[in-house]
C-alpha cells in the first residue's frame, strides 16, 4: 500500500499500458511494447523497469498509513494517474522502504529480491545473484533493512515512541535497494 522513498537517483514518467492490472505504489513495473507501462505479470520477472510511485486503481489510493475512508483523490476515483495518464517510476538505484513484498524470508539483510510474477510485488530470490542470473530471474532488489514497523513520525506509541504507519503485510515494511 506504500513506497516511501528514501534516497532516489532517477525518477521517469511513463504512459501507462490502458489494459494493466492496478498498479499500487511500490508494485514493479514492466515496458509493455509501445503500450507504455504495466505491473509486472508472468514472463516479466527479465523485464522489470522499475517500481511505481503512482497508483493506478479506481478503488482506493495506496497512501502510507491513510484509512480508505480519507484519502486523497476523491475526484479521480482514488486514480493518481488519471489526469495525465502517466505513471512515476523509479529506476536506476535508490532506497526504498515498501510494504509491497510477498512475506517470505524478509529477515536477513544482503539476500536479494526478485519479482513475484502473480503479484508485481518483491520476493525473496536467494543470497547468489549469479544463481539469479543463469536461471533467467535477476534480483531486482536488496534487502537493507528486515521486515518491521515503519514509525509515522506521529508521536504516541510503541515503534521508536511513533505510531505505526499503516499499510499492507501486517503494517511491515522493508528496506531495499533498487538493482534495476
């Protein structure tokens, strides 16, 4: 439900493919032909382009910590990319913390990531990024920081004297490093 971006090199611009699945922020992203961009389906885990900083969706806005009850977007049905159908994406490197990860051995900072084709989210690949390579998945991240609370930077409980930031897996976030 979330991409906080924390150190960000290389910020793009892309149209977005009109017959892709919702894209949240923080889902990857992959070149769809002259369609523009699309989350990253089966046969796409070679072509990841990058990680969305937009939500593409007519049902809710994937905001950091924000009940669906109040969020922004109203007007555009939730959809941050319906007025200039384009989408941000985020490549070439940087650091993110994201709840978009499918919840297996998110526990040992330096294993790599790579796409989770039913999800467009990240995965635990291994800790080999040759073994990724030569069987045809290369990583897409690093793993920084383990799976944990994110602190909202609103005072009052138990996450570093902050409240947790809201979000998807339970409220867990991880930190990566961008390899794509």
């Amino acid at each position: 439900m979330a991409l906080i971006p924390l150190y960000f090199p290389v910020v793009d611009s892309f149209d977005i493919d009109p017959d892709t699945l919702d894209i949240k922020q923080g889902m990857l992203v992959a070149l769809n032909g002259n369609a523009g961009v699309r989350r990253v389906t089966t046969g796409d885990d070679a072509k990841v382009l990058g990680l969305a900083g937009d939500t593409k969706s007519d049902t809710a806005s994937s905001m950091p910590g924000i009940s669906s009850g109040w969020q922004n977007r109203a007007s555009d049905r939730f959809d941050e990319t319906r007025a200039s159908g384009k989408l941000t994406v985020y490549h070439s490197g940087g650091t993110f913390a994201t709840d978009q990860f499918v919840d297996t051995t998110m526990d040992t900072a330096g294993v790599y990531l790579i796409a989770d084709e039913s999800t467009g989210t990240l995965k635990y690949g291994g800790t080999d990024p040759h073994t990724l390579l030569n069987a045809g998945t290369p990583p897409v991240a690093m793993l920084l920081v383990a799976a944990g609370a994110y602190p909202s930077g609103v005072p009052g409980t138990d996450v570093n004297n902050d409240a947790e930031l809201g979000g998807d897996n339970s409220n867990q976030y991880i930190t990566v490093k961008l390899l794509v």
